[in-house]
C-alpha cells in the first residue's frame, strides 16, 4: 500500500476510483510494528522479492499460482498444510496465501 500511495501513476489512479490516498504516515507506522513481529529470515525474503517482482506476496487459487500462473505441487501444499512456514512459488519463489 505504501508504494501505491508513493506512486504517482497509482496513486492517481487510486483517486480517479474514489478512493482515500492519504495516511502515508500510519501506513509507514504499522508497517514498522509488522516488522518487529516478523522474524528476519521472512522479511529478508520479502523485501528480495519486493525488488525483484514489486509484489512479493500473491494469491494461490486452485493450485495454481497468481502470481507466474503455474501449478504449486502437492507436496508444497501439504508441507504448508501441516503447518509449516511460509508457502513458496517454486517457481517463481513469491510468497502465496489462500485466495
């Protein structure tokens, strides 16, 4: 959201649709407190993936990635599904959640 709001291109865009831009400053607030709570190693692979892709974080929908569009595995899904760390593309590595 902070580089949405940042983004002169987007946040024009954001406006256009009626939508409310402006809290930059609570958004860089409760981003610094998600920082504090998240563990180094998970972070670290975000901001990677934030450079690389601009979207680090992107749905899955029927075992299928939203982000590269191809299949996650079965054992990827069942490795998350026992309650393991982060769901990863391992395809194009970006961190998924459950649309």
């Amino acid at each position: 959201m902070i580089q949405e709001v940042t983004d002169p291109k987007s946040k024009g865009q954001e406006e256009g649709l009626g939508f409310d831009v402006g809290g930059l400053e609570r958004l860089r607030e409760a981003r610094k407190k998600l920082e504090a709570q998240v563990d180094r190693r998970s972070l670290s692979l975000y901001e990677r993936l934030r450079s690389k892709y601009g979207r680090a974080v992107v749905p899955f929908q029927g075992k299928i990635c939203l982000g590269c569009f191809m299949t996650v595995p079965t054992a990827t899904l069942s490795r998350w599904n026992e309650g393991g760390d982060l769901l990863v593309c391992e395809n194009c590595g970006r961190i998924l959640y459950l649309l």
